[in-house]
C-alpha cells in the first residue's frame, strides 16, 4: 500500500516484470534519484526470491535496496527506518535475507503492533484493519512513502533523523 502511495505520488504506473513483480520506475524530482519500486506477486514470507532476481536484473547491490514491511514491534501509527540487522522473526526479511546473503539493506518499518491477548500473530497481520486504524492509514502511508523517498535522496541517516525520533502524531 505504501508503494502506491509514493507510486501515485510520483506519477508511476505498475507493470509486471518477469522477475516476478509488479514493478514501476520514477524519478524523485526532475533529474533527482531514480526508484524501482517493486511490489513481489507472491507473499511477502517468500519474496526472497523475485527480490533477488530483480537487483540482478537491474544491476543493483543489496545496500541500494528498500524494504518496506510491516512491523509487530512498533506501536502502530508509527514508522521508522533502519539499516541491516537481523529478521527478528520477520519471515519475509528471513527470506530477502537468505537469498541475498546478506542483510546489509535499508528497511522502511511500518508499525503494526503486537496483537491483542492470545492472538496468533499470523493471524493479526493477515487480519482487516480497526475502523480506527483505517482512518489512520492514509497518513501513515504518507509516511512510509515520505520515508522510502528521503533514503533514496538524503540517505538513510536522514531518513532516520525524522522518522525515527517523531513520536505518534
């Protein structure tokens, strides 16, 4: 959702790519950055794969790589970007970590939060969203958007300047 945010907020339109993806090019401003944003057909636990395949067929290291996922272990509402570390039970980082060979690549982390009492977590990340969470989205996409486009001009430290120290709006 969020890169159709930033694909709608660049003027990009998706196709699909032999690579296994849904993938759109763009530019950040005239003659700013170029982003291949790419959006695997398949789930994200097993996006390893067509995520490998299209950095060879662009020709591009793992550290020019944004990954943009959802996240349990941040209040929801929230967004925050990192670089490398582990999957920390992420199965699709788990998965674009094993076939990379590395987890030397940024991360655009949208905050889901934990789920409420016994609930399996499987299940609360492939469940619909709150009314109240629905209202919230559009902003927090925004964000996310906001967040994957700032890497790609300013760098990531820039990017974590003013996403990882906002508290919620």
């Amino acid at each position: 959702m969020a890169l159709a945010v930033l694909a709608d907020e660049l003027s990009a339109s998706f196709v699909s790519h032999k690579a296994g993806a849904q993938v759109a090019t763009a530019f950040t401003s005239p003659g700013g950055a170029k982003l291949i944003l790419a959006a695997p057909h398949t789930y994200m636990n097993v996006s390893g794969k067509p995520t490998a395949a299209l950095l060879k067929f662009f020709s591009l290291t793992p550290e020019r790589l944004i990954v943009v996922h959802d996240e349990l272990d941040i209040d929801f509402d929230l967004v925050r970007v990192k670089f490398g570390g582990g999957h920390g039970g992420h199965n699709g980082l788990r998965a674009i970590i094993a076939a990379l060979g590395t987890n030397e690549f940024a991360r655009v982390r949208i905050g889901i939060g934990r789920p409420p009492g016994r609930q399996d977590s499987a299940d609360f990340v492939l469940s619909a969203f709150s009314r109240a969470q629905r209202d919230a989205l559009p902003n927090i996409l925004v964000d996310a958007a906001d967040a994957t486009r700032l890497i790609a001009t300013d760098g990531v430290l820039a990017a974590q300047q003013k996403f990882n120290t906002r508290s919620p709006s």
